[in-house]
C-alpha cells in the first residue's frame, strides 16, 4: 500500500509537471523583439516658369498702362516633396521690350497664383522669398507686366512692330 502510494504521489507529480509544460504554466517566459522599418523616398524639387501667353500685347491698351491691372504671360510653380523645410530666393532678371534702337521700360508683376489683379511690382534684380515646410509644399505665382510712366511715353511715339524683352527667372537656395 505504501508502494501504491508512493507510485501514485510520483504519477500525479510527474503528470502535473508534464500538464504545466504543455500548457505553459511552468512560470518560465521567453520574449522575442521586432524592429519596423520604414524610409520616406528621396523627394524632389521641382521649380517651373510657363509660358501661358505669347500673345503680341498692345503696348497702347489701358491693361498694360502705369495705373493698369497688368497683363499676365505666365507663371511659375515651386513643388518641394519629401523635403526638410527650407528657405529659396526667386530672382526676376529682365530689361526693356526693344525692337531695332526702340526700347520700352515696363515693369514686371508678380501676382497670386491664379490671380490676374492685385500684382506685386517686381523692378529687375527685384527678389522673392519663399520658405517650405517639411513635408510638401506646392506654392505658385502668375507673372505679368505693366509700362512705367517713361515707357508708355516711349510707346505712344514708338514705330509699330513687335516688341520683345526676355525675363529670367532664377531660384537659389538660401
């Protein structure tokens, strides 16, 4: 009998350890760790001037007369992706509208994007600061032009033809 109990006591301790194993209740843990990976892609920065406007303008038209709206030619279009923020400088190089020894002083003008009214006056060499956030940043102005006081003097005695100055628009990084 006391064998039977000695056998039995065994079975029941062997059992219940084997049960606690299979189970996991044994009170003994093991962990494992993960990492996550991630990247943002390189982005870019991309910096445009368009042509919206060919068009021969009348030099003579109210629109484009000192106290005028101006008349839009085109615009350009900064888009940062991906990118820390930083701060650019847009430069406005141009000079007069000429054809042969004639040359018309005008003015260049920077309005909203989208706007045709209410533009900025841009002299040349004149400059524009623009600051990114991180991120994306898309920002845009249209760009038209206007004739001083002396260019549309110039213009009412000017011979007809086809007047045409080139303007430069240039972006650095500050």
């Amino acid at each position: 009998m006391k064998k039977t109990l000695v056998l039995f006591i065994a079975i029941l301790f062997v059992g219940g350890v084997l049960f606690a194993e299979l189970t996991g209740t044994t009170g003994d843990t093991d962990t494992g760790s993960l990492v996550v990976y991630g990247e943002i892609p390189p982005g870019a920065i991309e910096f445009t001037v368009t042509q919206t406007d060919s068009s021969n303008v009348d030099l003579l038209s109210a629109i484009v007369a000192p106290a005028g709206a101006g008349y839009v030619i085109g615009n350009w279009d900064l888009t940062s992706t991906n990118q820390a923020a930083n701060a650019y400088t847009i430069t406005y190089d141009y000079g007069t509208l000429d054809l042969n020894t004639t040359s018309i002083e005008y003015v260049l003008l920077e309005y909203a994007a989208g706007a045709t009214t209410g533009g900025a006056q841009k002299s040349d060499l004149a400059t524009t600061g623009i600051t990114t956030t991180a991120g994306t940043t898309t920002v845009g102005r249209n760009i038209g032009f206007r004739l001083t006081n002396t260019g549309l003097t110039t213009a009412i005695g000017a011979p007809e033809g086809s007047y045409q100055d080139t303007v430069t628009i240039t972006i650095e990084t500050n």
